[in-house]
C-alpha cells in the first residue's frame, strides 16, 4: 500500500530536528517520467536504527495518511528501505511546524488562531468519517504551508502530519511526557485509542495555539505530570470563556462526553462569528 522510492533517488539536506524516534531532514526526491527529470523538494524522516523493529508501526503511520487524501493531511510520497534505514518521504511543508513558529514571536490575530484551529477541526473530522484514530495531535505535527496575512486578508493554512510511531509502542515514559496532549484514558491503556482520545489532544492543540506556542505544563517532571491526571486537574482556562469552555468540553475526563467534530466545528464557527463582531464594536467604537 505504498509507493517504493529507490535511495539513489533521495538527496539530504540539512538536519531540521527529530521526533519520537526519528530524524527529520530537508531532501529532494528525483522522478523521471516521460523522459523527463523532476526533482521534488520533500522531508524525509528517518526512523533511528536503534528502533528499527519500530518500522511497522512507523510505515503504518504514514500509510494511514496515505490511504486517504485531504487538503489539510500531510502528502506522504512514499517510503525507502535502504539496509538498515528505514526513510519515509514527505511533503516539504514550507513553514514547518506550528510550536516553533508560534514559539518565535509571530504574532497573530485571534482570528488566524481560529482559522487554524478550524483546519484541523476540519481535518479530524474528515479522520472521524474515515474512523481512522491519528493518536499524536499536538501543534509539533500542524505544519503550517501558508503564513496568512491577515492585514492583507491572506489567510494561513496548516496540515496535518503523520502521528509518528504509534502511542503503544513508545515507553511508559514517552506517553507520560505526552501529557497534556495524551488522553488519560491512553494512559492506563495505550490500546484504548479511540477518536475520542483525537479530541482531547485537539483541546490541548489549541490551548496551546491561544497560549503562542507555550507548551501546557512546561517543564513539569513525569510524577508532577502524571498527578495532573490523578488529581482530574484542567488546563489554566482562557479569559475568553466560549474558548475555555470548547477547551474543556475537549479535555473532559469521560471520554464519552466528548463533543462531536461537527459540535466542534459548530462552537468554533459561533467563536468566529462573535470574535468578528466584538472587533466590529471596537472599530466602530474607535471610529
Ligand atoms: N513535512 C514537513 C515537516 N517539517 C517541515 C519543516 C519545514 C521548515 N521550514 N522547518 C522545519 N523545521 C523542522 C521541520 C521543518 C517541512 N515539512
């Protein structure tokens, strides 16, 4: 279910970080067709050899999103199996991944924030129609292909990328450092991954897009984290109530109690709607 790229065919580039057991860097891929050489800018994300026997659950990420294809999912193009080496090819996202763009000071409109949080609302749901669990929602995997530029109107578009090794292959320790984008119920059972669990990490997701890129619960060590979800704590609300209250809808304890995507998908078009008019207010205020 996958498209083979041969290693002679992939370039690296320079190192851009890492992930849950894998490097990223930028690439090119070359294709020839109809006599014609096309190079393609790409990522490539190489599975540590250490985790080799992690590959399934790594290729099976990446398959899932390349089963199905949505504007706001990340393009996988295919994998290659090179000795040991284990790379799958990706879309080269221009602006990278929203936690460092956010962390570096871009500052952006409420309404870019909930442009984004949209997207991927829109992208969960198209997951929850297809009943395919992503697992790994957090702003490390939104990557943001056009800035947007809301003085000019331009808006920003994200897209959603793989989820990486799955949850239930990583240590006890990984999954508790997830917190607070795992959902607790993952905690006491990796295999209980539902959509449901898509829908707190989507709460934590944009917590931490309102809060400009700052991780929740930054720098808490694992015991402190892990009794944040003992003591059934929530997340530091926002000043903006409609939002606290999708947050915590999101992040409730009983995962049954979740809203749907299209609840969320209601609420965030209501938070739009009543952000345009208070700005309307102000400007008619000032005015
Ligand atoms: N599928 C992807 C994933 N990440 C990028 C990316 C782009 C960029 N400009 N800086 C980066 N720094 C780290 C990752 C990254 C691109 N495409």
């Amino acid at each position: 279910q996958f498209h083979m790229i041969k290693y002679k065919d992939l370039k690296w580039e320079e190192s851009l970080g890492q992930g849950s057991f894998t490097r990223i860097f930028k690439g090119s891929k070359t294709d020839v067709h109809d006599g014609e050489k096309h190079v393609t800018e790409v990522l490539l994300k190489e599975l540590d050899v250490v985790h080799k026997n992690c590959w399934e659950s790594f290729f099976e990420a990446a398959s899932l999103m390349s089963q199905i294809s949505h504007k706001h999912l990340l393009l996988v193009y295919g994998v290659s199996v090179h000795g040991v080496k284990n790379i799958m090819v990706q879309e080269f996202v221009k602006y990278g991944a929203l936690d460092l763009y956010l962390k570096r000071g871009r500052s952006v409109s409420v309404s870019w924030k909930l442009d984004v949080a949209k997207q991927l609302a829109s992208a969960l749901n198209f997951l929850e129609e297809k009943n395919i669990v992503h697992g790994n929602i957090c702003t490390k995997n939104l990557l943001l292909a056009r800035e947007g530029d809301t003085s000019q109107g331009s808006s920003p578009f994200v897209k959603l990328s793989d989820p990486g090794v799955s949850v239930t292959m990583l240590g006890k320790d990984v999954i508790l450092d997830r917190i607070p984008w795992v959902a607790p119920e993952v905690l006491e059972a990796p295999e209980n991954l539902t959509m449901e669990c898509d829908k707190w990490s989507f709460g934590a997701t944009v917590w931490e897009i309102f809060n400009n890129g700052n991780a929740p619960l930054r720098g808490w060590d694992l015991k402190r984290k892990r009794q944040f979800y003992e003591s059934f704590q929530q997340l530091p609300p926002s000043q903006w109530t409609e939002l606290a209250d999708l947050i915590s809808q999101c992040m409730e304890y009983q995962s049954a109690f979740r809203p749907s995507c299209r609840s969320i998908i209601r609420q965030l078009n209501s938070l739009i709607t009543s952000g345009n008019k208070a700005m309307m207010h102000c400007l008619f205020f000032v005015v």
